[in-house]
C-alpha cells in the first residue's frame, strides 16, 4: 500500500508531462470555453482526469504514489503560477484579451477566431445594460473568458497609472 513499484522520478516526470499536456489542451480549447463551463465540459474534465491518472503513476497504485503525483501537480502548478506573473510568459500560459467590439463596430474576424457568436456578443451587452450597439465604445474577451463591456458614455477619470520600483534609490 505504501510501497512504490516504480521510480520516484518516474512518477515525478509522468506528472509534469500529463500536467503540460493537460494545460495546452485546455489552452488550445479557448478563452471563451473557460469562462463559460457547461456541465458537458465538467463532464470532459473528469473524464480527463480518470483517463490521465494511469499516465502519471503507471502501474503504481500505492498510495505513496498517488500523493506524491498530487504534491507534484500542486508544485507544477505553482510554477506555473509564478510564471503567469512575467511578462513573456503570463502571454504564454494564459494568452491576452481580444477585442471584439471598438466604438460599436464588431470586429468580426476577431469573433470567428475566438468562437463567439453575435448573439453571445449581445447577450454579454444586455447583462451590462447595454441595449444598442453603437453604445459600446469596447467589448473585450478576457483571458478568464468573460466579456468587458465599456459603454461609449463611461467618463475616463485617469487614463492611465504609473507603478514605480525603487531600486536603490
């Protein structure tokens, strides 16, 4: 029950590479499919999450191995956490906002490329009190898959703000 039947580092390496797999799959699925989870795609993940347990401990069904899988994926995940926060690489793990509306015109390529539907676009309007489109000065999908909405008459107190770091100074 405790004893491993393989190596630790097997374990170890299987789990990195199973969780790598799993974030570019869910990655390649799109902003917009994180941010709306249907029952259907928690459906998917817990199947994901059966089918992938095999391909992190192998043959191994101690329980020592299935902690230590665990304890890696939270290791994993907290590196990939600290990564989010770089410039370079927060682009890469977690993508950038798209625009998809600029003072009320829809940008429509940019609505093919992520998957939404001007329906979902308007749906997105009404649930911030927004009935026209022309009063819609931008409509962004964040990188968590929801929808801003800016309406054309918000009023822009600061239009931008600095954060500065002393360093030695």
């Amino acid at each position: 029950m405790m004893h491993l039947s393989i190596p630790v580092w097997q374990v170890v390496a299987r789990t990195v590479l199973v969780y790598l797999a799993v974030v570019v799959g869910l990655r390649a699925m799109g902003k917009r499919e994180l941010g709306q989870m249907t029952v259907f795609d928690l459906v998917v993940l817990l199947l994901i999450a059966n089918a992938v347990q095999n391909a992190m401990v192998g043959p191994d069904v101690s329980v020592t191995g299935g902690i230590l899988a665990a304890f890696v994926l939270l290791a994993v995940n907290r590196g990939v956490g600290f990564l989010r926060t770089q410039k370079a690489w927060g682009r890469l793990v977690e993508g950038t906002p798209t625009v998809l509306v600029q003072e009320g015109r829809i940008l429509e390529a940019n609505l093919r490329r992520e998957g939404i539907e001007i329906e979902e676009l308007r749906m997105a309007m009404r649930e911030h009190g927004v009935d026209a489109l022309d009063a819609v000065k931008l409509a962004v999908l964040e990188i968590d898959g929801t929808v801003s909405i800016v309406p054309a008459d918000a009023r822009v107190t600061r239009t931008h703000r600095r954060i500065r770091q002393l360093h030695g100074r």
